[in-house]
C-alpha cells in the first residue's frame, strides 16, 4: 500500500470523528488542500468534473466556493462567538 492511500485510510475516521465532534478547522483544512491540485492541474469536480480550460467560470466559482467553506470553518473554529450557527 502506498503513502497516498495510507493518509486516505487515515484521513477519513478522523475527518468522521472531527464531524461528529464538531471540530470544524480539519474540515476547514481539507477544503484548502482541495484547492491546491484543482488549481494547479486545472480541474476539480463539483458534481461532475469541471475542466479550466472548458468551463473558466464555473471551475472558478467552484475553487472559490471551497476557499471561502475552508477560511469559515477554520474562522468559526477559532473564533466561535461569532459563529452562532455552529450552537
């Protein structure tokens, strides 16, 4: 087994424990890594995949979307008095 699907194996009981916990920031961190290879290799899958070069707006939209879910959910862990939603 390599590296690669060792950390999924990983990756996935502690993003479940984190949710059902409540502790947001990982998933908040998850969705900034996304964001790094969809960036870079110029695609990302929203429902389907998006290519850059096909479909520029909707691909941006979704990067856009995952940047702004990740930088809230580590702001909401970090400062929780001003995420009221998450009570």
């Amino acid at each position: 087994m390599n590296r690669q699907r060792v950390l999924n194996y990983i990756a996935f009981p502690i993003l479940g424990v984190s949710a059902v916990l409540g502790i947001y920031w990982i998933w908040g961190l998850l969705f900034l890594w996304w964001l790094v290879p969809a960036v870079l290799g110029g695609q990302t899958h929203f429902v389907f995949q998006v290519n850059r070069s096909k479909d520029p707006l909707l691909f941006w939209a979704v990067v856009i979307l995952w940047a702004l879910a990740g930088v809230m959910m580590i702001a909401a862990s970090l400062f929780p008095q001003y995420a009221p939603w998450l009570v």
